[in-house]
C-alpha cells in the first residue's frame, strides 16, 4: 500500500497537512476559549447559533443533527446537556407526535450573545486574520470546492 507521502506531490502533501494543524488546532482553540469564556464549547455555540437562525428559533432534531454534521444520537446527547442547562428545550410536534423540535430558550439566547464576541474575536484572530485580504477571497473559493466535492461524494451510491 502507497504511503500519503507518495500518493501526493510534495505541494499536494504540504496543503493537506496545512489543512489539517489549521483545521483540527483552529477548532481546538475556538473550543478552548468558548469553554474558559462562557462554558460552552464550539458545538454547543453551534447549536445555539443554528436554532437562534431557524424560523421560530427552533429546529427538528434531525434537521439540526444534519447541520451540526452529528448523527442522531450524538446530537441527542449534546442537546440533553443544553436541555440541563436551560438553554434548549425539546417540544413534540402538534401536527406529528413522532416529530421533536429543539427551541432555543431565552437564557439560550443569552449564553450565544454573551459568547458571541469570544467567538468572533477568535475566528478573527486565528482563521481571518492571519490571511492577507487578497487571499481571502481565493481562500474562500478553496473551501467552497472542497465542500462541492464532499456534498459531491454524499450523493454518490457506496
């Protein structure tokens, strides 16, 4: 079997590891500062900037499940712990009693816009900021195609 190291060219290899220490490190540290901040962590805020976004500010768990990129179960267990918290709360659907919607609640709201700034400071600091911004938009347009060609490959019978 082919090592990564000689399945890529010495450009594609050094891009793919400067994805990976960016990515991974990045969202470790956006993570880190949510939880010293304002004890939520990255995918908490996440959740709450979603449902916070949503018509009604609620969302059905499965719908939520896709966009947080979890499945099912791990986002139960994510929305159980806000659910603790009063920041989420579930409710049945009246039209569909099989259909459970998570609602941000109005301390929900609060946490996600005291967090708010934390977060945004640090996309700036380590995601923005260090990007010249004659880069940002070819930066842009490179996360664009990989995330065209992954939603690409979801469509795509196994």
């Amino acid at each position: 079997m082919a090592t990564v190291a000689a399945a890529l060219n010495p450009a594609e290899l050094a891009a793919w590891i400067a994805f990976i220490q960016a990515a991974s490190r990045g969202l470790q540290q956006l993570d880190r500062e949510l939880l010293a901040a304002h004890d939520l962590s990255l995918a908490d805020y996440e959740i709450l900037v979603f449902l916070s976004e949503a018509d009604e500010h609620r969302l059905p768990m499965s719908e939520l499940a896709t966009r947080a990129l979890v499945s099912k179960s791990r986002l139960t267990y994510r929305v159980d712990r806000l659910v603790e918290r009063g920041l989420v709360e579930r409710r049945r659907c009246e039209a569909d009693a099989r259909r459970v919607w998570a609602m941000i609640t109005d301390a929900g709201v609060e946490a996600l816009t005291d967090a708010w700034a934390t977060h945004v400071d640090g996309v700036r600091r380590y995601v923005v900021g260090p990007i010249s911004p004659t880069d940002l938009d070819a930066v842009q347009r490179a996360m664009e195609a990989m995330v065209a060609a992954l939603d690409a490959d979801d469509r795509e019978p196994l």
